[in-house]
C-alpha cells in the first residue's frame, strides 16, 4: 500500500515509526514530516490545509490510504474532498470535526445523549456572560467557542478573572466568536482514545498527560511536557462506565444527525470519585498522548486505522501487552512563550532506536548537516517497558543524551503514577 499520512509533528514521526512496521506498508509519505520523520518515510511539501492540494498529490502518487494526524486539515473538510473521490481516509469529516472544533456544539450532543459533563451556557455577547458569571461566583471556566489550539480555556478562580478571560474573547483575541461557560469540575484528568468507525467503537488505550510547563504542574499550560500509558485511574470498569455512558451515546447521537463519527475519538475525563465526566472530545490523536499509544501498539496500528476507515472494526481487536510508556518533551527554552529558532541538537546519532526507545521529533529539520529546533516542543524522548518506572528509566535516558543547550524538559513526568 502506499500511505500519506498528514502533518509534521511527534505524534506523526510515531504514526510513520508504527505504520512502516506494517508489511502492509510500502511506500509511505509523510507531508510536511520533519527531519527525524525523515529516517522513516518520504518527507513532502504539501499544503495540507488545501484540500486541492492533498487531493491532487493523493492522485499523482497513486496514494491508497490516508491518515489524517492534526485537527486543522479536519476542520478545513480535508477529509471530505478525499473521500469524495474515493480515497480511503482515517479521519472524521468536517461536519464530526467540530467535536473538536466548536465547544457548544459538543455540549448539545452531550445534553442530546445524556453523556456526563460539566454544566454550561453560552453567550454570544460579553455583558450577558458578565453577568451569568457574577451570579455563579468562583472558579468557573471560561471558553472561546472555536478553536484556539488549546489557549481558549481559562480556569478562573474568582469571578474577576473569569471577567477577564470574557473581556479577552469579545475583544477579538481569537477572532470572531461565542464564549462557553462552565461548571468547574473537580478531580483528576485522564485522556481515553477510542477507534469510531461511525457505528462500532473500539478502545485503543488510555494516557495522562502533563499539561503545565514546570516541575510540581507549576507554570503556564503548554500543548503538553510529556504523556504516560496507561493511565491507572482509568481502570477497565471506569473504561466500560465511559463507553457506555459516553462514548457510545456520542457516536450514536452522531450517527443519528447524520455526521457519523470516524476516526479516534480522544476523550479528555474528568474523573472524581469513581464517576468520569467528560471534560472535551478531540478528533485526532494526542499529542504526546500519540507517541505513548504507538510505542504500545507498534506496526498493528494500521491494521486498526484501516479497519476503522473500511467500517470493519466490529471484526477488530487489540493485542495488548502488558506494558507501559512513557514520553517526555523537549522543548525549547522560553516555550510556551517566545522562543529562538534554529538552534542545533546533537547527540541524537547515538540513540538507539527500538521497539523500546525511541526519540521521535516534533520540531526539527536539517541545516548544515545538522539537526535544528524549529519550534516550541521540539522532541519527544519516550521509552516503554514492564513497568512504568522501566519506560520512565529509558526515556530520561535519551533525554540525558541528547545535547541540546538551547533546549530543556520536564524533570518529573509520571510522578503522579510512579
Ligand atoms: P479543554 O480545551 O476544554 O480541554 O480545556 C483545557 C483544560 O482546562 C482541560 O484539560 C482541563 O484541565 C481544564 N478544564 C476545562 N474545562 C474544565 C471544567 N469544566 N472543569 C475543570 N477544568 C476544566
Ligand atoms: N496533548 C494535548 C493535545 O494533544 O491536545
């Protein structure tokens, strides 16, 4: 087969890393990629915000299924034009992107199929939301309805904050749009994934991630320091409770609008005393989340993906061993705040690269022989063993190798579990 996966980034490099395990993998392009990508697959340039684009490099490279990584071309109707001319493509459609991309358009399906979230209201104007505010009192959660890749949420402990985070939205920090307020939940996060084919669902794993910049969660939220899976407060009756509660209503309610759901389905949870609430859906992979769930689940991915985007997944199953992975980020000093570029890495040579460690890239690319950083999360060192103290052991152990001045890491990832 030949296969095109879309997007540059560490949950990419771990897709191709996975899928060219495969034999059914023969050729396999990876567009735009970055350097590391480039040790696996063909790298492309492509716009793949361009649905003419894509479709047309699909044809001329004779391209028989695509995966589809970031929500971006997702919520541009990448999926559609592909699909529309008969290309077979792991992704959900513009329409079922915008569980991602809207959240009040989630919290109707939510209310629609009695799926557990936290309580909500909308406002498309900042006195009403002012004053919806002041009568629920500290902390609430403040979101700009659409998507700000992840920087459109403020969890406000007093009511002036939330005014404002509110004040922020309506002076068009994030374009033209609606706020959402919620209830604050309480509790303790965890991401579940889930394969959807539109009607049949099939778990794939569950992960935690490190959204804060510093040691201890201290500092500003970034796209994420460093992910683990599993995640043991997901234990397999919360996972039957989330399916049946959640996950299944969601995908029939989809279903039932006639914009069925395919793809993964990445459930951000809210988990307090044995009850799970669903914080947000995302319509890809996570991302590190990604590279954890693809050290665990090596080359069977693709037959997965492949079932889920041919509608089989009802025949599928996963084999799990039972181990653990854990990934941690590099990024660049100053991120998530302003950063230099281009500055070069070394030690990444030496690295070995195995089914239990493996230094995927995020942000980098060749310049003068040389491996550089070109953006904020620049690496993702992720290690996997029998126990997660093994996979935390390997993955600090590429960190500890990779001599990169200009970069820096979380030092405590997985501490929660470990
Ligand atoms: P979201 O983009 O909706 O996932 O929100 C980003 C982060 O904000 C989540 O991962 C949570 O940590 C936090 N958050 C969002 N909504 C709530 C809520 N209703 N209660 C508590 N925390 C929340
Ligand atoms: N790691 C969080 C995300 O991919 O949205």
């Amino acid at each position: 087969m030949n296969i095109l996966i879309l997007g540059g980034g560490g949950r990419e490099h771990a897709l191709a890393w996975a899928i060219r395990q495969n034999p059914k993998c023969d050729r396999l392009i990876v567009a735009p990629g970055n350097a590391g990508i480039a040790n696996v697959a063909e790298c492309a340039d492509l716009d793949i915000l361009s649905r003419a684009d894509v479709l047309e490099f699909a044809q001329e490279n004779a391209i028989d299924f695509v995966v589809i990584g970031p929500e971006a071309p997702l919520a541009a109707g990448v999926s559609d034009a592909l699909r529309d001319a008969g290309f077979l493509v792991f992704g959900p459609s513009q329409a079922a992107a915008q569980l991602e991309a809207s959240k009040a358009f989630t919290k109707e399906i939510c209310d629609a199929c009695g799926a557990p979230t936290a309580a909500w209201a909308r406002f498309t104007d900042a006195a009403s939301a002012r004053d919806y505010v002041t009568a629920q009192g500290g902390p609430i959660v403040v979101k700009a309805d659409g998507l700000a890749a992840g920087k459109g949420v403020t969890v406000a402990e007093t009511v002036a904050q939330a005014h404002e985070a509110i004040d922020a939205i309506f002076d068009g920090e994030f374009g033209e749009m609606s706020v959402v307020i919620e209830e604050f939940m309480a509790g303790e996060e965890a991401s579940f994934f889930i394969l959807c084919d539109g009607t049949d669902c099939l778990p794939i794993g569950t992960a935690q991630d490190h959204k804060r910049v510093g040691d201890g969660d201290t500092g500003p939220n970034t796209g994420g320091m460093g992910a683990y899976s599993p995640a043991p407060i997901l234990t397999e009756a919360l996972q039957d409770q989330v399916m049946a509660r959640i996950v299944r209503p969601t995908v029939a309610e989809m279903a039932a609008r006639g914009m069925p759901f395919q793809g993964v389905l990445y459930a951000g949870l809210m988990i307090d005393n044995g009850r799970a609430r669903l914080v947000e859906y995302n319509v890809r992979f996570g991302d590190p989340e990604c590279q954890v769930l693809m050290m665990r689940l090596g080359g069977q991915v693709l037959d997965l993906l492949l079932a889920c985007a041919e509608g089989r997944l009802a025949d599928m199953s996963v084999n799990w061993a039972d181990d653990h992975a854990l990934t941690v980020v590099m990024a660049s000093k100053g991120y998530p705040g302003s950063y230099r570029k281009g500055t070069p890495i070394s030690g990444l040579e030496g690295l070995s690269e195995t089914s239990f460690a493996m230094t995927f890239h995020a942000g980098t690319a060749t310049g003068n022989g040389q491996v550089i950083a070109t953006g904020g999360r620049v690496l993702a060192c992720t290690g996997r063993g029998a126990t997660l103290a093994e996979a935390h052991q390997r993955a600090y152990a590429q960190v500890d190798a990779i001599d990169w001045p200009e970069g820096f890491c979380r030092r405590d990832i997985g501490w929660r579990a470990l």
